[in-house]
C-alpha cells in the first residue's frame, strides 16, 4: 500500500511539473516585446552612430593640429654654402591657427545636436518594431484562437451529421439533410485548413522579430494585455515628446547652430607663426653670427562680406526657417494619425460590447433553443443549421473584432510616451 501510494505521490509531481513546465514555456506579449527590441539591429544602429557622434562633437571643438616648418633660407646656389652668406639661415617654425570666434564651440553643439537625431532614430525604431511585434503576435493568437473555435465546432458539426444519419436511418429525415450536414462539415474543414496556412504566415512574420525558436512558443490562453493610455487628449498633448518631434527638434538645434556658426564668421580668425633661424659662419669681425628668431601673426580681415558672409548667414537662417516648417508639417500627421486611429478604436469598442452583452448570448440561445425545437420535430434541418452557423461566425467576428481593437490599441502606443 505505502508502494502504491508513492507511485501515486511520484505521478502527481511528475503531472505538476510537466503542467508548470508547459506554462512557463508560454510566450507571453511582454516577453516577445523583450525579445524583438533585443534581436533588433536597426536600433542598436542607431545608437552606435548617435555614440560615434558624440566622440566627434569632443574632436569638433579642439584647436586645429600646428604646423611645423624646416628649411633652408637664402643658400647661395653657386657653392650652397651656408657658412657664406649672412643672411642663409636653417629654420624651424610652428604655426598655430585659431578659428572665428567661437566658431569650434558651436560645430561641437551643433555636432551633439546631430547626436541626438540618431538617438530619437533609435527610440522611434524601437516603438515601430513594438507596434510591428504586436500586430504580428495579435495575428497569431487570432488565427491560433479562431482554429481552436472551429475545431469545437467541427466536433458539433460531426454530431449533428450523426444525428441526421440517425434520423435518416428510422425513416424521419430525408437525405438531403444528411448531405447538407456533411457538406457543411466539409466546408468546417475548409475553413480550418485555411486557417492553418494563415497561422503558417502568421508564425512566419512573428519569426522575422524574435526567431523561429521562440514563435514556436505555444501562447497563453488568456487574452494578451497592452498598455493602456488615457485619453486621445493626453496623447496628443504629448505628442512633442514623440521621437518623431524629438528628431525634428534636434534638427532645429543643429540649424540654429549653423547660424551661429555662419554668425562667428564676421569676426576675424588668427594665426600665430613663430620661428627660429640658425646662422653659420663668422661676422667681419671674427664673432659668431646671431640665431634670429621671428613672431608674427595673421589675420583674417572679413571687409567684404556681402557676397559670402552675408549669403552664408541668409541660407542658413532659411535652412532653420525649413526645419521649423517640417515640425509643424509632422506634427499635424502624427495629430491626424491619432485622431484617425484613436476614432477607431473607439468604433470597434461599441461593436465589440454588442457583440459581448447581445449577439453572442443571442446567438448561442437560438442555437440552444433550434436544437431542442429540432429535437422534439419542431423545426427543419435547414433552420438548425443556419443557426449553429450563426453561432460560429458571430463567435468568430467576435474574436475579430477584438483582435482588431487590440491592434488599434497597439497603433495608438506609438503614439505615446510608453516605455517598457
């Protein structure tokens, strides 16, 4: 008994963990939201040029490198002597420059700025390859859904089709309903085999985001949950922290960097040059002749700026004039996009609570009711069936219904300022 007892034990453990097992190699939402941004190279792209970007603005901002001169000066070119001559020098020099104004301040700025559009790139692409992940796991679990309602209904469906032979058998139904029945039954099996090869595709697009592997996951049961927002209103309001905006902003910046820079050259550069000349030989008098060392400095004189400072300026200043305008541009899209998306949701919302308080229960009592009405000889064959088909297609416009308001919930997260 005590034997028999642990075996019992040892196949109810064995039953728990195959069942936890099972249930946690479910893939959930969240997890292939994970695992698509993870395997996602576009963003990490992204990043790396915004990071690269970063390195440069540092370089941007320092001083060009010096420059260093040697050579010979006023050799004589019959002896090439330079002990000859007093004036043949053997030189060194360093040159320094100094750009306009603060002009390598503003290329740094102006080059973080570019920085910034990778990296609103970078979040723009991850909320796409969200609503991408999403609407691909949404179709998956309909088709995986809609399969497992017309395999129940198959099974109905196979019963009716014996109770029709039944009937056909003592002489009360005629044959015509039998093959009615089995027609129907074909067409369940039609419809099922359609289905699987929309679950093939399905599994396929989920594939192309988290891998062949973890698509052939099996889903949960339950209904995948998004989150939530909450109201058009509040997603409009922030649509200036939209990536989208972010990139446009960005752009701005770097314009209005532009303009500084095409400001600071109305202000002269410098240049410093020093150098050091070494001398051979001896003076009349016997002594050494003196080293000579010079400084001078170069200056840029901006005098005649109307056909290159005064254009430079007026481009840019017109560049950022665009740029401004390309905002405003992308920001009444994205505001039409919402109220278009957010419209339809809240469309497919008022179809599915007729569809979850009045067609469904509708249709599975007159389902009920034809059946017993059928059963005690009250009804038709005909009239049974085209309410156990009623049944089928309301539950399955159901599922659509809902699916579809998911997607459209997945749409309007793009829109928000969601992160995961």
């Amino acid at each position: 008994m005590c034997i028999h007892k642990s075996y019992k034990v040892l196949i109810a453990y064995l039953l728990v963990g195959l069942s936890i097992n099972s249930f946690s190699n479910e893939l959930t939402l969240s997890e292939a939201e994970q695992l698509a941004l993870d395997a996602d190279f576009v963003v990490k792209q992204y990043n790396t040029k915004a990071e690269s970007l970063n390195q440069i603005a540092i370089a941007a901002e320092q001083l060009p490198d010096p420059k260093a001169r040697f050579g010979v000066m006023n050799i004589p070119v019959n002896s090439f002597d330079r002990s000859q001559e007093p004036m043949t020098q053997l030189q060194f020099g360093v040159q320094q420059a100094f750009p306009r104004g603060d002009t390598l301040h503003y290329k740094r700025l102006r080059t973080e700025d570019m920085a910034d559009v990778d990296k609103a790139k970078a979040l723009e692409q991850e909320k796409k390859v969200l609503r991408s992940l999403r609407n691909s796991y949404l179709d998956l679990f309909l088709n995986v859904k809609t399969e497992a309602i017309l395999q129940q209904n198959r099974t109905l469906f196979t019963q009716l089709l014996d109770i029709t032979q039944r009937q056909y058998a003592v002489g009360r139904d005629n044959q015509h309903d039998v093959l009615r029945a089995q027609l129907e039954l074909a067409l369940i099996d039609d419809r099922v085999a359609e289905i699987v090869g929309a679950k093939e595709i399905s599994l396929a697009e989920l594939s192309k985001w988290i891998g062949n592997d973890s698509a052939q996951r099996p889903l949960p049961e339950t209904f995948p949950e998004l989150s939530s927002f909450t109201n058009e209103k509040e997603i409009i309001t922030n649509l200036n922290f939209h990536p989208m905006i972010r990139m446009e902003d960005a752009v701005i910046n770097a314009n209005e960097k532009n303009i500084k820079i095409a400001e600071e050259q109305y202000k002269p550069g410098w240049m410093i040059d020093l150098s050091y000349g070494q001398r051979s030989g001896s003076n009349l008098d016997g002594s050494s002749r003196d080293d000579f060392a010079s400084a001078m400095v170069m200056v840029d004189l901006p005098f005649f700026t109307d056909k290159r400072q005064d254009k430079q300026l007026s481009a840019r200043k017109l560049e950022h004039q665009a740029s401004q305008f390309a905002r405003t541009d992308r920001l009444l899209e994205l505001k039409r996009q919402v109220e278009k998306e957010h419209a339809n949701w809240v469309r497919l919302g008022k179809r599915l609570e007729l569809y979850e308080t009045r067609a469904v229960v509708d249709a599975e009592q007159n389902s009920e009711s034809t059946l017993k009405a059928y059963q005690n000889d009250l009804t038709d064959f005909t009239t049974l069936m085209r309410a156990r088909l009623t049944e089928l297609n309301t539950q399955l416009d159901m599922l659509k219904i809902r699916i579809d308001r998911a997607k459209s919930q997945a749409n309007l997260l793009y829109y928000t300022r969601e992160t995961l």
